[in-house]
C-alpha cells in the first residue's frame, strides 16, 4: 500500500533550499509535524552529493531514489532544476508566503589546487566534484588517454576509478602525504588498486603544463612530513632537487570541497564565517537573520551523511519551535536509553560464541571497470539470515 501524505495540521509554510541529505530530512520531519513544506533544488535530481557525486558502482541512483519517492509520497513538494540565486531568490521565497527557510545547500564547490597552469578553460582540467557530476548527470566532456587525479580522499579515488570505467589507459593518484594520512577506507582503496589505479604518496604537483591550451602533463615534488599542522596530522614538506614531470593529458583535482555562496544576495544580511560558512546558533541551527536556519555540509563543511541527516532533522524541530513562538533549546532524546535500562543482567551459562562476519560477493576487478555496476552482489537471503543472528542488540526488535 503506497505511503499516505502525513496530515496537514499546520498552517504557515517552510522552504528547504537542497534536497541533499540535510535538506530532504529536514522536510520530511517538517512535513510529518504538520507543515506544508517545499524544497527548491537547483538540479534535476533529489539527492545531493549522494545522487550526483558518488557513482553507481557505489550507490546505484535507484536505491536513493526509492527513498525520494517517499519523502514525495509523504506529502513534500520538491521543485527540480529551480536554483536560488538572481532570478528566484530567498527574499523571493519569503514573498511567496513562506514563514521559514532552511538552507542546506551541501558543498558544490570544488577548491583549486592553487598551482600555476591552473585556469579556466584549460582543455583536459576537471575538477573531482564536476567530473562525477557530469558524469551522472550523462554531460558531454572529453577525457585523455592518461589521467591524474590530485588527492587523497573518496573523491579523488571515485573520480580515479570512474575514469578507469570510462575508458582511460593509465589512472594515476597524487597525494602529498603517505597512506596513513589518506582519509578513505581500506576497503575502497584496496579496490581501487584490484582495478588498476596507481597511487603515489609524498609528492605533490607544482604546476600543470599546458600547450595550446590544453593540459600536457604535471611538475611534481617529492615530500617529507615534518611536525604536527593544526589538523593533528603531520605537514607535508617539499623536498628540494627532487621534482619530476608527469606525462598527462587529463588533470582531476579533487583536494576538497566548499560551500558556494555565490546564490546569496550581495546586500545579504547573513553573518559569515572567515571559512565563508554561515554563522549559525549550534543548537537550533538558525543564522543571524530571523526566519532563516542553515545545517548540514553546507555549515561544517563536507562530514559524514549521517551528520548533515541529523543536523536536517534538528533544523526541522528548530523551525517547529520559530513558528510557535517557542524558544527554548531543541532537545533530542535517544529513546534507546529507557531500552538499554532494561536489559537483563548476562547470564555466564548463556554467553555467546563469536562468530565471524560474512562476507559479501563483490563482482572481479576485470569486471569491475568495465561498466558502473554496483560492484556488491548482496546476500543470499540464507547469508543475510545468518549475518543478521549475529547481533545482540536485542532491543532492536521490539
């Protein structure tokens, strides 16, 4: 039986601006409060970084939007490919009756590299964020022969890998620090290298050649790390004599992402940080100028999913108490507690035996690369019984 849309008790209008993550949880929880409640998206797809830059080898696009469809079915109006900015702004948004505006916009912007040769129009330099984006998106872009991919996280291998399955000979990764630094998970970069990418650790380009306007290859440095930087990890250092050059003819950077903040007015009244983040109230999520709540990526910068999903959900409970006139704090109760109070003592007699984790099918590197495929073949449903029995949360099941 589809899902019905949750009662319409209430009458004043809220505005998510995003149906990533952040965004659509925050209008799904408004809308079962009882709000009406639309989400502007400037894209053609829901979903966000999830739909748009991760690739289907990873999260196929139909399993996220099975769950956008109930997010719709439960009463939540998504605009598609209707982006704020000039033409339709937030101001624009308050005219239309709306009472409250969410901004979880997540972080389209890919950062530069900041190294000579790094211009635009360059033919051959795309950037991580962009390239997965047209990617999944099915855009028209030319992609070299031999490609190199600057950084050190997922999306730098994502991008090496999907070049790989687009049809590039050579994959090579260049990162600055050494695998201990690199912040993706054993899994992934394990798979990575089964499908053919090469990754070089302490060595880090300094420019990126180009003739005739397109990109010819890469200056690199060989580099040392040195003492603790403020992010608790160990500053890379150049080595001096040690450079070489890079035969390429596609240049990835993929060294990090930020929010844009490009769509906001320029007489916009919104406080911003020097990271160029917006200023927000950590426990309701709401920025400086009243009506207007921010969370998600587009806040702290890119973090875990699961984060920007419970930062849309406080800012629905924050939006809640604005337009009821409540201002106490937002309070989030983890109901597991009273569940977890109420477990018996062990029983020694009845310890359990441990057992090992199953593991799952994934398709062979050989085939791997050669299409986008969800490389996890799942369980059978007698394996996922057996991986399921291993649990001892029993609070789970009540």
């Amino acid at each position: 039986v589809p899902p019905e849309p949750f009662p319409r008790t209430r009458s004043q209008k809220a505005a998510v601006i995003g149906a990533g993550p952040a965004g659509l949880t925050c209008a799904f929880f408004l809308a079962r409060l009882g709000y009406p409640v639309t989400v502007f998206e400037a894209l053609g797809a829901g979903g966000g970084m999830l739909s748009v830059a991760i690739p289907d080898f990873r999260l196929p696009r139909e399993m996220l939007q099975k769950e956008i469809e109930y997010i719709v079915r439960r009463g939540v109006e998504i605009r598609y490919n209707h982006p704020i900015g000039t033409q339709f702004s937030i101001n624009d948004i308050f005219k239309e009756g709306y009472e409250a505006v969410f901004i979880a916009a997540g972080t389209q912007k890919s950062q530069r590299v900041g190294i000579p040769g790094e211009e635009e129009g360059v033919e051959g330099l795309l950037y991580g964020l962009s390239f997965l984006r047209d990617v999944k998106m099915e855009r028209k872009f030319r992609l070299g022969r031999r490609v190199a991919v600057i950084g050190g996280g997922n999306t730098a291998l994502d991008s090496s890998r999907t070049a790989l399955r687009l049809g590039a000979e050579e994959v090579d990764v260049y990162y600055r620090r050494s695998r201990e630094e690199m912040q993706v998970t054993e899994v992934e970069y394990n798979e990575a290298l089964e499908e053919g990418v090469r990754v070089h650790f302490l060595i880090s380009p300094t420019r990126i050649i180009r003739d005739a306007g397109r990109v010819r290859g890469l200056e690199c440095i060989r580099m040392e790390l040195g003492e603790m930087d403020e992010t608790g990890r160990r500053k890379p250092m150049p080595l001096p004599g040690t450079e070489v050059f890079v035969d390429a003819d596609t240049v990835i950077p993929a060294v990090g992402q930020a929010p844009d903040l490009s769509f906001l007015p320029a007489d916009s009244k919104l406080e911003r940080t020097r990271w160029e983040t917006l200023v927000v109230n950590p426990n309701n999520l709401a920025t400086n100028v009243p009506g207007i709540f921010a969370g998600g990526d587009f806040v702290t910068g890119p973090t875990y999913v699961i984060q920007a999903i419970a930062a849309g959900r406080r800012g629905a409970m924050a939006i809640d108490k604005y337009l009821r006139g409540d201002r106490t704090p937002v309070e989030i109760i983890d109901a597991r507690a009273e569940l977890m109070a109420e477990t018996r003592p062990l029983d020694l007699e009845e310890s359990p035996v441990e057992k090992g984790r199953e593991r799952m099918t994934i398709l062979p590197p050989e085939e791997r690369r050669l299409s986008f495929k969800e490389i996890e073949c799942g369980f059978a449903e007698e394996k996922a019984r057996e991986e399921a029995k291993r649990c001892l949360r029993c609070d789970l099941s009540r």
